[in-house]
C-alpha cells in the first residue's frame, strides 16, 4: 500500500505521480518524501491511501467532512491563500533577469528591445518560481547557439500551471460546497 501525501488537488493521482517521479531521480524522490512528510506535520495536510484512480479532489471532499465547521474553514483559506500565492505572476523585472541569466549561460545575446517585449508578455503570466525552473531547465538542455524560443520555456511550465489553475478552482468548488460560499472569500482575494 502506498501512502501519499499532497499539499495540492489534482485530477488524478497517477497523472501528477508519473510526471513528478519521472522529473527526478531515486534519490531525490527519498528526500522529496522526507519533506514532503514534513510538511504534512507543518501544515496539517492529510495522508491519504490511494488508488491510481481515486480524485484528489474526492479525497479533499472526504478529509474535509471529517473536521469541525470551523476547523474547515480554516482548511480551506489556508488551501485558497496557498493556491492563490502559486498562481502570482512574475514581475516584468523578475522575467528579464531570469532571462539575462540564461543569456549568460548560453553565451548568447538576448533577443532586440521589440521580441524582448514578447518574451516579456508572455513569460510574465507565470509564477516566478516555475519562470525560474524553465530557465533552469532550457540552461540543462538548450543545444543550438541562438536565445531560445517561448516555447522552448513555456514547455517546462505549463503542465504544473494547467495544475496550479486546477487546484485553486477545486479549491473554491470544494468553499461553495463547505462553506456555501460561492465567491473567493474577502480575506484571500
């Protein structure tokens, strides 16, 4: 029997499992584990036994029917403060940096003025820390001596963002039907 721990909601376990365990090595798997329980402890989030199957969401639904009202909502504003914080954009300072970073690395220049506009306008969408692993990523991998294309960072990202935007929206599926509430709460806005 395997346990799982998330932080997060999926659609299903073994889409977010394959893709996370294909990412990293045996090793990193061990102490992704370790902190992962840690957090568990840190955060109060819920161990769950699983089939491949089995929704995240559903098993969200079933820890959350086990707690006090109160205790409830105190879950999910925690879980929509922590899904919002994920899904803040990167600042326009923040996109050129990690790109002059990359740059470098390349030993390339940076596209001109109007294209580094673009990059800009795209890239800016996603959160600063999935920017930053895509920059990582095309350092790893980039083979040709051109600055590389959006695509060539958005094809690291956009998987976990698809999954970000999911999480928060069973988040406030999960408020509406906890809580009755049908709007994103005041606090966390």
């Amino acid at each position: 029997m395997n346990i799982l721990y998330f932080n997060a909601r999926a659609t299903t376990t073994d889409t977010w499992i394959g893709k996370q365990l294909s990412k990293i090595g045996s090793e990193e798997v061990k102490n992704k584990e370790k902190v992962m329980s840690q957090n568990l402890k840190q955060n109060q989030d819920f161990a769950i036994s699983t089939t491949p199957s089995t929704s995240v969401y559903e098993i969200s639904n079933k820890a959350l029917s086990e707690q006090k009202p109160d205790e409830r909502k105190k879950t999910l504003d925690a879980w929509e403060k922590r899904d919002i914080e994920k899904l803040q954009p990167s600042t326009h300072e923040n996109v050129v940096r990690n790109l002059k970073v990359v740059a470098g690395f390349l030993r390339c220049d940076l596209p001109e003025n109007t294209i580094l506009k673009e990059y800009i306008k795209f890239l800016a969408d996603y959160p600063n820390d999935l920017l930053e692993y895509a920059c990582e990523q095309v350092v790893k991998s980039y083979k040709w001596s051109d600055f590389p294309k959006i695509a060539d960072f958005v094809q690291h990202m956009e998987s976990e963002f698809q999954f970000r935007k999911i999480s928060y929206k069973e988040t406030l599926k999960a408020r509406e039907r906890w809580l009755g509430e049908s709007q994103p709460s005041n606090n966390n806005a």
